[in-house]
C-alpha cells in the first residue's frame, strides 16, 4: 500500500493546535463584544451646595432620615452654616432649655438664633410652676410640678409642645417610689408615639442597701397610656451611683455617666441595661476636672475640661470604640464655665455662674446670655436641648378613648360598691356594739 507523500502530524498535536486556535478565536470575539457592550449612564454626583440647599428646606423628620444616607449628609446637617440656614428657610425653632434655681425652680429658653430669641417660648402654659424632667429632638418635653405646689406631696407629670402651647397630664407612676432619673424619646412623629423611662428607689430609708445601690425601672407607652414596671431592678456596682444630669439620648438608647467614670447604657427596645467603660486614656488621666456626656454629631461624646484645654471623644454606636475628635483652647471663655452641650459641631453651650455661653471654637468668638430674671439672677443647673417645628401634634392616642372610658366607669361602679359596703358594714358594727352595751347595763341594773 502506497502512502501519501504529505507529511503526517500526529493526533495529539492538532489537538493542540486546535485548543489554541480556538482560544485565540474566542478572545477576538470577547474583545469585539466588550467593545460594542453599550455602557451605563453615570447619574450626575450631587454637589455639596445643592445637597445644603435642598436639605436646607426640608422638615425635621425629614433631616432625619436623610442623615442615615450618608456620612457625608450627616456630617453637613450638623454643620453651623446649614443649622442657621435650616433655621432662617423653615418654620423650626432650635435652641436649649434652661433649668435653674433663682429661691425656685425656674425655666428659661435660650438660641444663638435672635428670631428663636425673640419668640418668647416660655412654659407658663402648663398648670402651675413646673420643672423639665426630659426632652426630645421632636420638641416634646416631660415636666412635673413642682414639689411646694403638689397636692398631698403627690407629683404630677405633663407632657407638652411649648412651641404650640399643647400640654397633656398623663397617669402617675408608682407615687410611693422617688424619682431618681428620667428619660423620654418619640418613636413616631406621625402619629406621634413615645416612650418615657422612669428609675425610682423606695422613699423609706430602711429599704435602701447603700453598698448595693439598685432602682426600680418603670416605662410609659403612649400607645397604651400605662405605665410598666420591670420584673427585675436595675442594679450598680458597689457603691456607685448615676450622676444628677439629665440623660443623653442617642440611637433610642438612654446614656448616663456613673460616679466612677462608668457609663450605664438603658436600651428602650429591649428594656435592658449595660455597663461601658470610658477611653482607657482617660482612666489613666485624673487632671480633668470636668467631665460630660454630650450628643455630638448623632454619636455618643465624652467632653473632658482642664484649666487649659478642652477635649472631646466621640464613641461609635456600632463598634463601640472611642475616639478622640479635637482639642481646643479655653482661652475663649472663663475657666470657671463648663461645656454641657453641643448646638452645632463647632459651638459649645457652656454655662457659668449665673450666665450660658454659646462658644465658637473655629472662630475663636463666643455669645454670653446672662441669666437675669428681675430683680434677681438664675443659676443654672440643668441644659435640655431643644428643637422644634409649629405643627400641632395629638399628645393623646384617640383611639384609647373608648377603652379608657369604659374602664373608668368600671372603676366609678366599684368605688361606690365599696362605699356602700363600708356604710352597711359601720352600721351593722354600731348596732351590734349598742346591743351589746345595752344587754350589760341591764345587767348591771338588775
């Protein structure tokens, strides 16, 4: 048999010249459709001015949920610029509660703003004299009247919109308890829905184990206008105890700091506490002579104060973890002045003896207000941010009405069961005690 004169290539290797051949090929056709692949239209990024002046326009609840976009969009919302802008665009008011003493409780509205100034807000609305216990970033304040005007020693609590002058008395806690803390925050803006956190510690003081300090937590719903105690107390270390300031209230959790540095954590979603532990460096240091929770930037801060400087740690909700945010001079306000709160990321609210200061710390300038109420002057004691809009809100759920109303009436009814009982039950004594008396003197007659 003849074989062909054309040279023989062995299987294996057209195998191979194939696999190349093909891969080669399939590269051509991949390049040639990356090629024609029509490419996404890229949305045009928003500028930081347009961002501000949309932002600048927009409602409370609104900012609100714009700040959860981004870091950037929170960041800006906390801005000074943008806070007199907002405040100049929209019908909102912003500014602090004072709380003082001046030979009584006294209340007093404060703003860097001159047109917040000159609103006059006031809480002369509410029956009698009253002092803030809470507030919130909805402009709902938690206020109790005060102890010399109090029938039988009894409290009552209102809740109310001082920018509307709308108030609502709501039922009392455990009265034989005394309040130690309290704590308020709105879940819901509409329809408006809140919650209040009440701790309170028997008022006889042979109940008390001060070695192993313990209080009794209580939570007001307004959905179902109750309030509910907790089955188990609330219990510190070893002598330790939660400072007399009012509560920072940051992420719906409730943030008080403890005599030793500590800071006790309430969470209002799973009605639980925790214990966490302030900066490492800071424990180290014992030269601060000042130290203060503040809410700064939407975060949970630490602001630390010194003869000479100031120091602010902010603490990410999220990991938990310190850091330490700026440093500035106290070369702007006396040394005696000590910063409680934070109306904007560069301005301070510090008070003072009888004054509250709005300090810039970027511009190195400060606004004093003294607190002066004719003919005597007010310490301040106590500082409750606030920031509210005009709408009218329904501080009491309607819908309860018709439960409430049936219930009240079923008490009425027994109530006065319960005194007819007692008449008839005094009556029959009295007979009875008379039979007896008059069968003895016959006795003793005969």
């Amino acid at each position: 048999m003849n074989m062909a004169s054309s040279s023989f290539t062995p299987p294996s290797t057209l195998s191979f010249l194939n696999c190349v051949y093909m891969s080669s090929w399939f590269k051509k056709l991949f390049m040639l459709l990356k090629k024609r692949k029509p490419k996404k239209k890229e949305s045009p990024a928003l500028t930081r001015d347009l961002v501000f002046e949309i932002l600048s326009r927009a409602t409370l609840k609104d900012i609100g949920r714009c700040r959860l976009v981004s870091k950037a969009w929170n960041l800006l919302t906390y801005d000074t610029s943008f806070k007199q802008e907002h405040s100049k665009k929209t019908k909102t008011i912003s500014g602090f509660f004072i709380r003082g003493y001046a030979r009584k409780p006294v209340s007093k509205f404060v703003s860097i703003h001159a047109l917040d100034c000159d609103s006059k807000l006031s809480l002369d609305f509410l029956p009698g004299p009253v002092q803030i216990e809470a507030s919130t970033k909805q402009g709902i304040l938690l206020c109790v009247k005060s102890s010399k005007t109090r029938i039988l020693g009894v409290p009552e609590y209102f809740v109310c919109k001082p920018s509307t002058k709308q108030w609502q008395q709501i039922p009392n806690p455990k009265t034989r308890y005394e309040t130690k803390r309290c704590a308020m925050v709105v879940l819901r803006s509409n329809p408006l829905c809140y919650k209040i956190v009440r701790f309170s510690e028997p008022k006889f003081s042979g109940i008390r184990d001060n070695s192993c300090y313990s209080l009794w937590c209580e939570i007001f719903d307004s959905a179902t206008w109750a309030w509910k105690k907790l089955e188990d107390r609330v219990r510190f270390p070893e002598y330790e105890f939660l400072r007399l300031e009012p509560a920072v209230s940051v992420c719906g959790s409730f943030y008080w700091l403890m005599t030793n540095n500590q800071v006790f954590a309430f969470h209002e979603d799973t009605a639980s506490w925790t214990i966490l532990d302030i900066p490492k460096s800071l424990c180290k240091r014992n030269y601060f002579i000042y130290m203060k929770l503040v809410e700064y930037q939407g975060n949970l801060g630490m602001v630390c104060k010194d003869v000479d400087f100031i120091q602010l740690w902010v603490m990410e909700t999220k990991t938990i973890k310190w850091s330490e945010r700026k440093t500035v001079s106290t070369g702007v306000v006396e040394w005696s002045t000590c910063p409680t709160a934070f109306y904007s990321t560069d301005i301070a609210v510090m008070k003072g003896c009888y004054s509250v200061i709005f300090c810039n710390f970027k511009r190195c300038s400060s606004n004093v207000f003294n607190m002066q109420s004719h003919p005597i002057e007010i310490h301040p004691i106590e500082v409750f941010p606030f920031q509210s809009d005009f709408e009218p809100v329904s501080l009491k759920n309607t819908d309860l009405e018709p439960v409430r109303l049936k219930n009240n009436v079923q008490k009425e009814y027994l109530s006065i069961v319960l005194c007819w009982i007692f008449l008839f039950s005094s009556i029959f004594l009295l007979i009875f005690l008379g039979e007896g008396y008059f069968y003895k003197s016959i006795d003793v007659v005969v």
